[in-house]
C-alpha cells in the first residue's frame, strides 16, 4: 500500500453530498481510511462553518463520529479553529493551521460555500492543503466546502435564504490543475421541500437551477452529488468512483449521464 507520509502522488479526493456522519458516510470514510497509514492523522477545518458561534461544535461532532465510528483505524482527530481572515483565529495564522501540515485526512464540510471560498482564497490553510494532497493526503469534502472547491461556487444561503439574484461566484479551483473545470453541487437530489416546493439541486429547484446552469461558461461541467453519496476522485489513476446510497449526476454541453453507488468513470468524462 502506498504510504501518503511519503509523498511522490496526489491523494484521494472524496466529494460527500450530505451525510458524512451517517451509517453511509461512515463507509466512505472507511473506504478512505484504509489507504492510509495508521494511525489516521485528521485535521478537521472548521473553516465553513467559521462565521457560527458554534462552530467549534459543529467541527467537534465530526471529530466524535470519526474518533468512535472508525476506532480501529486509530484516528488522531485535531480540530483547526481557522474561522476568519484577519483575527486570531485566521487561516492565516501559522500556529492555527499547523495541524494540516502533519495530516493525512483534511475534513472540511457545512457551512457556507461563498464564505468557505472567501476566507480560504489565498490563505495558508488552503496552499498547506493543497501541499498535503500532493504529497498523498486525502481530501475529504462535505456539502458546503465541497461546493466551494469547484471552478464556480454556488451561493446557496444568498439566493435561498436572503433572496439576492442568481448568480455565481468563483471558486477556489481545486481542480484546475488537472483540467477539469467545475461547478459542483450538493444535495443534488434533495427532497426537504416535499410536494410544496422543489429543493433539488441543493436548494435552487431544477428550474432555478436551469437558469444559474445557462449562466456559467459552456466550458463548465457540473457535477451533481446526491445526498448520502461521495464521489471519490483518483486523480494518478484518472478514475472516480461513486460511493453511497445515490448516483452522481454529470451535466456538459446540454448532454448528462447519470453514474449510481458502486459505479466508477473516467476522469476525463468530466472534460468532455
């Protein structure tokens, strides 16, 4: 087995829908966890959900569920509190992020995409990383952090929550090195709205989704993640695979193919 302490090749990257702390996500993880050395050294980002006064809580619930969920793979879980540029506690800060530089698992996930993207832009946390990942670390991406990754960030708590027009906003480009360009959006196949109002598509409805998809460059492909379900990319092997109870949905110049739990595809159908 690859050792990812010792670097020479890009980890894992797995993009959860929701439910990374479910009995579903607890398979993914399982599935990360055996690639990597014993003991799991986890830094958990508390970076999305960094403007929550409460997100030292929401991190922490994280690092309970893989500390009893997954014992025997000895997870060493430290929580890296890099919640806003320009205070203490920024993803700036040396001391805050150091955990990132010693870990083999980076976790970031709920929260807010368009905040994820502004506070990690630029930032230490995020170039310790992408270091990381190049050297065998896997990341692993829940929900809003996920979103914030792409070529194209959705700003779901804007036009859900406060109304603004649609839009798009620029992502942090994890992916760009490796040729994909992407808009990836979770929750693809929500269903909290019921019989009364369409929240697919993470919370915009397929016909408000439609209009945002005509907004972005006819070079993005979108990569809708269901609920409960990951989507793990092999960049050295060009291979994803999708894990779960759902599918992964692709959408590129007006074609889409649909890939269901145990089902993998290359790399480059995301490029086509």
């Amino acid at each position: 087995m690859y050792d990812g302490r010792s670097g020479g090749r890009p980890g894992l990257i797995a993009l959860f829908g929701s439910g990374e702390t479910s009995s579903s996500g607890r398979k993914v993880h399982d599935y990360l966890f055996q690639r990597l050395p014993t003991p799991v050294r986890v830094a958990i980002l508390e970076t999305p959900a960094g403007f929550q006064p409460n997100s030292d809580v929401v991190a922490g619930k994280i690092k309970q569920f893989l500390e009893h969920s997954l014992q025997n793979f000895r997870p060493e879980v430290t929580l890296v509190p890099a919640r806003k540029k320009g205070t203490p506690l920024s993803p700036d800060n040396p001391e805050i992020v150091e955990p990132i530089r010693l870990s083999d698992y980076v976790f970031a996930g709920p929260g807010s995409p368009s905040y994820t993207t502004k506070q990690l832009e630029g930032s230490l946390a995020y170039s310790l990383a992408l270091e990381r990942h190049a050297s065998g670390a896997t990341l692993a991406l829940a929900s809003a952090a996920a979103i914030a990754f792409g070529t194209w960030t959705l700003p779901v708590y804007e036009i859900f929550k406060v109304g603004s027009d649609l839009h798009w906003l620029p992502g942090l480009g994890l992916f760009a090195p490796y040729g994909l360009e992407l808009a990836i959006i979770t929750h693809w196949n929500n269903r909290e709205g019921g019989k009364e109002l369409d929240t697919s598509h993470c919370y915009m409805g397929s016909e408000r989704f439609s209009r945002l998809r005509a907004m972005l460059p006819p070079s993005t492909t979108v990569l809708g993640v269901d609920e409960h379900t990951a989507v793990v990319f092999d960049l050295a092997a060009e291979q994803c695979t999708v894990l779960g109870v759902g599918a992964a949905t692709i959408e590129r110049g007006g074609r889409s193919a649909t890939f269901a739990s145990g089902e993998s595809f290359a790399v480059a159908e995301l490029r086509r």
